[in-house]
C-alpha cells in the first residue's frame, strides 16, 4: 500500500511536467475507420508532452476480439503496455482487477474533479469497493438498428418498432431482392441477439439475467432464441465472411434495409463514408428497446508493471479530460461521459444519443463487456455456434447457464 502511495504521488507531479521523456504504448484495438478518432488524441498528447514518443499498438479485429487474446499472453507473461483500451466494467474487473495486475486511480479521479465531472453510475461501473480502474474516454449506444431512408420510402417500408414488426415486414423487402437484415462475423450476430434479448425480457429482466435472478434456462430466456431464431432466418447467408463496417455498407448501397450495430457506425458512416447523419442515414432504437439505452465504455488503466507509468498517467488525464473528450468522440460517433460535454461539437445523431442518455432506462452490453466477466463474453461466442448450427433453442440456453456456472458470474 505504500508502494502505491508513493507511485500516486510521484506520478501525480510528473503528469504536469511539460517536458516528458520516454515512451508510450497505447495498445487498442481502434484501427483502420476508428483510428482517425484515436489519432486525434495521440495528435493531443504530443502537442502537451512532445519529448514522449507514442507508439501506437493496435491490434485489428472487431470489439477487441482479437486484441484481448494478445493482451492476455501480454499481462500473463510480463510484459504490459502502458495501457490498454478495454470496456469499461466486468471485462476489465473481472479479469485483471481480479488478479491483481491493475492500479488503483482513484486518487487521479479525486485530483482531477472527474468524481462529479462523470455520473455516478458510470463511476460505479468501473469501481470496486476497493478502488476505481480505469478512466472511460466515451459511451457507445449498442442497441440502434441503421437504415438509409430514400431507401425505405422507395421499398415502402418504415423502421420497424418492434420483432413482430420486422418479421410482418422481410416478405416485402425480399420480394424486391432486398435483405431485411445485414448481420457479419460471429460478434456481430451476438451483438443482434444482445437487443433481441432486451427487447424480449425488458430492462429489468436483462439486468436480472446478469444478478442469477433469471437463469438462462428459464422459460422467458429460452424464449429469447425462439425470437433470435426468427429474426436470423431474415438476414444474410454470408454473415461470417463480412466486417462490421462491410455489413454496414450494405446498408448504405441499398442491398439491405438494416442493420443492427452500435453507434461506432454512425462514426464510420460520417467520418469514412462522409453520409449526414438524418439524411445520409438513419436510426431509431433496435426494436422492442424503446426508452432503453444498452451502454458501453471504452476506457483505460494503468497496468502493474507498467513500463513508463509516469507518461500513462498523463495519456489518462488527457482521456478524461474535456478536451481530450470532445476532440475524440466527434469522430468516433459516441458521446463523452462527462456531464459537461461541449454537445455543440457533436452531429445529429449524437446529440440525439446524449438526450436519450439523460432520460433513458440504462442497461450494460454483454458483448461489450459491462454485465458479465470476460470469462463468459468469450464462451458465449461458443453458445452463438451452437445455436447457428442446431437452431435449438433449449440446447443454447442449456449452454450458457452451463457455461456461467462455470466461471461463477453470479459471484
């Protein structure tokens, strides 16, 4: 414990320092369309800290999919980065807060004001009752469904508002060689599922699926692949070979009508695609989650062992700064956590995502990591396959509560 006060204190004074020496790995998974976004950042710390030279380690691969497994063999054999982007809650906690290989900040949160710059209940989300672990440089929506509209208004179709909905509506879409829904790669079609999910059980019923009170076998969960399965039999045959952004893009080019994703999209489709947000594209709540907000958090810690922790400590400050925030989320179509947010910098869609923040019923993402440790997130990429190839219901939901049991969730 004195060994960390001593780090705190030490790290505190030098993060002020204008001239900063040594190094800086930043290791995220924001590469290609989302590394505009995190350059501006980088781009913001060398103008504060010239003398450090930034490396930055991505490691390409949709929602971190491919990052974790490289950071895992990383913390387990040594050799941390200085920090690594993570979502924000159980990924983080219940994994390397779990053993012990993270840094306390709270003192960087009491030092900087950040305890009434950021809501309560995200402080909480990335808190433990021994300390807080990692500083959030934004809030992604996970539960919007996408759409072109010139495109709807030409297939005679409108935003669907529930499943049933939807369902009523894919003959009229495919009878014009349209596909209803565009889902991709294996995350993608969980990510689907995580709306069908909370739209099937309700907020309350999400969040009890998380606390033990709903088990995955209950009746109400199983029923939640009976609707999966439907909504799947209107989507794409070519799921696996497709990128989040291709599957975007099909959207975009009028071979699809929606696509369920979250609202890195919206900064795909402004920053790459160069679409106005209302016009360019489309959005409403994924169906049946009216009045719920799915949220995730990409955030930042400092790693035991870390090899310049002093220049981490000033990446940290530049990433829950006002600033810092503002410059970034513009570009990556999410909004800044923090209740001060300049929202005149930010397009359409973003406002309207940072007004539904405010008055929805906030839930966290399974697959991004909020509700359920690390452990269960990547096995629940195995319960996906068995229900792809089973279309059982009953058998994937058998699957997950075997699989939760396993790793505790409950705990």
């Amino acid at each position: 414990m004195k060994r960390l006060f001593a780090l705190v204190a030490v790290l505190g004074l030098v993060a002020g320092m204008a001239h900063a020496q040594g190094k800086l790995e930043i290791f995220s998974w924001w590469a290609g369309d989302e590394g505009p976004a995190l350059q501006a950042l980088i781009d913001l710390y060398k103008q504060q800290h010239p003398g450090v030279e930034v490396i930055n380690a991505t490691v390409t691969g949709g929602s971190g999919v491919n990052a974790r497994a490289v950071l895992k063999t990383r913390m387990l054999g040594g050799d941390p980065p200085d920090s690594f982007q993570v979502h924000a809650g159980q990924e983080l906690i219940g994994t390397w807060v779990a053993a012990n290989r993270m840094e306390d900040l709270t003192s960087l949160f009491q030092q900087q004001g950040w305890m009434s710059a950021f809501p309560q209940n995200l402080i909480d989300l990335i808190s433990t009752p021994n300390g807080i672990w990692s500083v959030p440089v934004n809030i992604h929506r996970s539960n919007v469904m996408w759409y072109v509209p010139a495109n709807l208004q030409k297939w005679g179709v409108q935003p669907p508002t529930s499943w049933d909905d939807f369902l009523a509506m894919c003959p009229t879409l495919q009878s014009q060689g349209v596909t209803p829904l565009v889902v991709g790669e294996n995350w993608t079609v969980q990510h689907l599922w995580e709306s069908v999910a909370v739209a099937t059980l309700g907020a309350q019923g999400w969040n009890d699926l998380w606390s033990g009170k709903i088990q995955f076998t209950d009746p109400q969960a199983v029923k939640v692949w009976d609707v999966f399965g439907k909504v799947l039999a209107c989507t794409n045959s070519d799921a696996s070979g497709l990128s989040w952004q291709q599957a975007t893009d099909r959207v975009v080019n009028g071979q699809a009508a929606f696509n369920v994703m979250g609202d890195w999209a919206a900064g795909y489709m402004t920053t790459t695609l160069k679409l106005d947000p209302g016009t360019g594209f489309g959005w409403e709540a994924s169906p049946g989650t009216q009045g719920v907000f799915v949220m995730l958090a990409d955030s930042f810690g400092l790693p035991k062992g870390a090899p310049d922790p002093q220049n981490t400590m000033a990446w940290l400050e530049l990433l829950g700064s006002k600033q810092g925030q503002d410059a970034f989320n513009p570009l990556k179509g999410s909004i800044s956590p923090r209740l001060d947010s300049d929202l005149s910098l930010y397009n359409a869609y973003s406002q309207s995502a940072a007004k539904d923040w405010q008055s929805d019923t906030i839930v966290g993402s399974l697959v991004h990591g909020a509700v359920a440790k690390e452990a269960f997130m990547s096995q629940f990429a195995d319960v996906m396959n068995i229900y792809l190839a089973s279309q059982n219901s009953e058998q994937a939901a058998n699957a997950a509560q075997a699989i939760a049991n396993q790793v505790r969730l409950y705990d």
